[in-house]
C-alpha cells in the first residue's frame, strides 16, 4: 500500500518527534525573534524621536525669546535715543541726489563722539535711569 507523500512528512519522526513539529517550532522561534528585534528598533526609534521633539521644543524657546528681544531691541523710542546720542538725524533735501549727481556731493564730517553717559553705566548695571524727559521708567 503506498502512502501519500504529504502524509509520509507528517508520520516522519526523528527520535521520537515528528519532523513538522521541528519545523513548526523553529518556525515560532524564528518569529519571536523577529518581533524582539522589530520591537527593540522600535524603542530606539521611539527615544531618537522623543529626542528630536526636545530639540524642536527648545529652538520653539528660542525663537520666542530671540523674537522677544528683537522686539525689544527695535522699539521705537529706544532707536530714537540711540540716533540722538549717535548724532543722526533725518537727511536733508540738499542730501538727496540720484546716481549723476553722487560725485559732486561733498561728504559730510562725522559727528563728534559722545562721551559714555551716566544713562549707558546704569543700563549696563541694570539700574533703572531716566530717560529724555527726565522721568525714570516705570
């Protein structure tokens, strides 16, 4: 009587295991494997991400405080100060000229350098000093 190949792999034993069950086992060791590592480059995945968000939260930081002192730093009042302590003004009519007339124009002396005040060593100190109108800020 022959038997049917597929039934001859299923009755095939090797010291008293049958040889789909070898097969099978290796088989589920070979897929825990592979789910241990597939997870393992998950978790490192994870922390490289975990990561990355730190570093956008700190630049977020950043950015809101460098916003704030360019803020800061181009007040209006503040720029008009500094050009009054600088020696600069508005340019006069007689200034403009357009690209033919550059040459002729005579340049201007540079504005006399003005001593560090008493305003300047107390901003640099972070003490509060008084402004243009005298008034100290509030």
């Amino acid at each position: 009587m022959t038997r049917n190949p597929v039934q001859r792999l299923f009755d095939w034993k090797i010291r008293g295991v049958r040889w789909i069950e070898i097969i099978g086992f290796v088989c589920v060791g070979a897929m825990v494997f592979s789910v241990y590592v597939a997870k393992a480059a998950a978790a490192r995945e994870s922390a490289a991400i975990d990561q990355l968000e730190r570093q956008i939260a700190e630049n977020r930081q950043r950015v809101r405080l460098l916003r704030a002192e360019a803020a800061r730093l181009e007040q209006p009042g503040r720029l008009e100060d500094l050009s009054r302590v600088a020696g600069l003004g508005p340019v006069a009519m007689n200034r403009q000229a357009d690209e033919s007339a550059l040459a002729a124009l005579q340049p201007v002396s540079p504005p006399a350098p003005v001593p560090a005040s008493t305003a300047d060593t107390a901003a640099a100190s972070g003490e509060p000093s008084a402004d243009a109108t005298g008034e100290a800020p509030q």
